[in-house]
DNA sequence: CTTAAGTTGAACAGGTCTGTACGAGTTGAA
DNA sequence: TTCAACTCGTACAGACCTGTTCAACTTAAG
C-alpha cells in the first residue's frame, strides 16, 4: 500500500510497532506506548515520531487487523445453500473474533464508536448480504432485523470466546457449539431444526 | 443485615456511597473515588474511613447490586412450561443485565475473576436450574452443555444492551428478540420452532 | 452536657501515564 | 562519501490516580 516516501529501516520500525501493539494490546487493552515500544524494540520517541498519539495508533492497528480480516473473509465461498455457507462464514470468522476480541476492546476504549462502526462496515455487511440472502430462499427468519441477527453471531462468538477464558469449554468445542446455536437461532418460527 | 455497632450518620454515608458508586460506575467503570465521594456529597477521606480500598468498595457495590437481583429473580414463578417460565425469567433478567452490566465491566478490572464467578454463582444457578429441567421435560435441546446455554442467554443479553447504545434498537424491542432469539436456539434439534 | 465517633479539606508521598524537547549517535540512499 | 533521515536515552512538564496523615470541626448518643 504505497510504498510511501519513508526510508527502508523507518518503514521496517513502523512495521515492528504495528505487531507489537497488536500483540501487546490482545494481551492487556490498557497496554501502554512504553510497554509497545518496549516490545517493538524501538524507543518510545520513536514510536511517537510515526504515530502522533496513542489513539492514532490503535487506529492504525485496528485498520490492519480488519484489513486481514476481510483477506481471509474474502476466500469463504458464500454460494450455495445459505446455511451451508454460513456453517463456512461462521469457521472462519470465529477465528478472527477469538484473534482479535481484545484489540477491539482496547480500540473502543479510545476510538470514537462512530470510527469504530465504520471499520466494522464491511465485515458486517459480509454476514448481512449472506442472512438476506437466506432470508429470500427462507433459509433463515424473517420476524427479526437482519441487524439483529447480525449482532446475535456477534456476541455468541464473544460469549464462546469468554467460556474459553473462564476454562468452561476448549477452543476446538468452540466452533461446533457456535455453529449449532446460530442455526437454530436463525431457523425461521414453525420450521424444524437442523439436526 | 446486622444493624452493626456505627453510629446512624456513618451508615447514612455509607449508603450514600455504595448508591452514588454504583450509579458513577454505570456511567463510567473507571469512576474515580474521587468522583463517588463527590457524588455521594461525601468527602474523599471518609470514603476510605469506610472502604479500605477501591477494589473493597467495588466489592462492596457489586455483592449489593446481585443481591437487590436475587430479590428480584426470586419473585419470578418458574414452575409450568419451561418455556413459559423461560420467558418470564428472561424478562426480568433482561432488566438486571441492561442495568447492572457496564457496573459488571468495573468490577470485572479490579475483582479478582475467582470473586466474579463466585458473585455470579446464584443467579446462574436459577437459569441453569430451569433449563436442566426443561431439558428433562424434552422442551430444550441437550445436544449442548447447559453451561454453553446459561452463557449464550448471558450474552444475547449483553448484545441486546450494545444494540440499544449503538441506537440501533429500542429498549422495548429488546425484550422480545431476546426471547424471541433464545426460545429459536434452545428448541432440540428436529423439533420446530414456537411461532 | 459531654464525649467519642465521625467528618472535613488540605497536603503529601509514590506511582503511572502521555506527549515533548534535546543533543548525540546511527544508517539508508544517492 | 556525504547528508538528511532516522533513532536513541534521558529528562521534563502536566495530568491523574490511590492511599495516608493531620489538626480542626461537627454531630449522634447516652
């Protein structure tokens, strides 16, 4: 994305900084530019010479992870039966969520949440294409906002990924379980459940 | 609860304090005793005259905020159909989350996770209790762990209260999806939704 | 009325954080 | 090789937080 007119070993720097904080913010939200540049192996001037302000950085941060997270979202084959597709959808968007469910933490905290709905646009309206699609072919229900059952996968992801913190369930039960409620949440009143 | 051996001004201020902490944290999670003293008309040194430490005084808010709860789930009749008694009991939980959960997210960053889920005990129980025997009675699914079903209402609700302050849904909507939403995704698998 | 319990603000110690300034040293690029 | 771009550590200013101490004041309770 441009090679810009940055110097080779500033642009490597940058790079360092930008790993860092995500690594150091999906471990504490509240991590702070010491400890990043610490973990980036820069001096914290340094970290301040390429972003201006600690918020500007977990903008940047934030804009790269939902950058990659839309690459690996773009490879899920949204075709065919709608709930076949979302069973896809769902595995590799519960990866991104478990990844990255401490970052957004750390983003909301400093981020405007009009900012931060604005980098959720198009990961969402991936999900929301593919429940109106399910929705016409009566896959799936329609006596709900689709934004409603947008926010349903959401936050039963969140819910899978706070059971594998308090150690209820393991990261591989995760996905099945998720997959199983989210279809029966979205099966349309008066049909059956998948079984 | 032990009408204790302090004089009626100190109660009186105590009650103040624990009533101005949990309305300042509902606001703000990271509210400073600084901020509650004021709020509670009430100088910062007899806050700590009375609370050792902030961690104890939120301690001291939350083990409040779940029991005027427990008083409140107690009165909800959960006996007859589960899913009627399902229905109730969402209601008033509903209340409870949308009220008490940014309260919830302050003690969560100072309480040991331990406290967290010894508080949470009780109130889980009743849910978990219900759907164990609506489980019995064939009316939800046992093909997952009751546990993951006490955690997916959790976070529904949770959801449900994010969706509001995102403004994209009212809080008299909620109450339906939520039931809605949550009947759909405990219906055993084969079986058909309640309309 | 008396007194002990309770309250108060101001002030302090000790800590953390952000963001900036500076001068000296290092390194990429032409 | 030369020079601007870049980096470094240290140090500082300003803000905010927690928790404690003190001496003076107010008030509940017997």
């Amino acid at each position: 994305m441009a090679g810009s007119t940055k110097r080779a070993d500033a642009q490597r720097n940058i790079d360092a900084i930008l790993a860092a904080a995500a690594e150091c913010l999906s471990r504490n939200p509240a991590a702070s530019t010491s400890e990043i540049a610490k973990a980036a192996g820069v001096g914290r001037v340094t970290l301040y010479g390429h972003f201006p302000s600690r918020a500007e950085l977990l903008d940047a941060v934030f804009v790269r992870a939902i950058a990659t997270g839309e690459e690996s979202l773009g490879q899920v084959d949204l075709t065919g039966d709608p709930r076949a597709a979302l069973i896809r959808l769902i595995e590799t968007s519960w990866q991104l969520v478990d990844g990255f469910r401490t970052l957004l933490v750390a983003a909301q905290e400093v981020l405007p949440p009009a900012r931060v709905r604005e980098l959720h646009a198009d990961p969402m309206a991936r999900v929301e294409r593919l429940l109106e699609r399910g929705r016409a072919e009566g896959a799936f229900r329609t006596d709900l906002p689709t934004t409603w059952l947008v926010s349903i996968m959401h936050n039963v992801m969140h819910g899978a990924a706070n059971e594998i913190q308090a150690g209820r369930i393991t990261s591989a039960e995760a996905a099945p379980y998720i997959t199983a409620t989210l279809l029966a949440a979205y099966t349309p009143p008066g049909e059956r459940v998948l079984v």
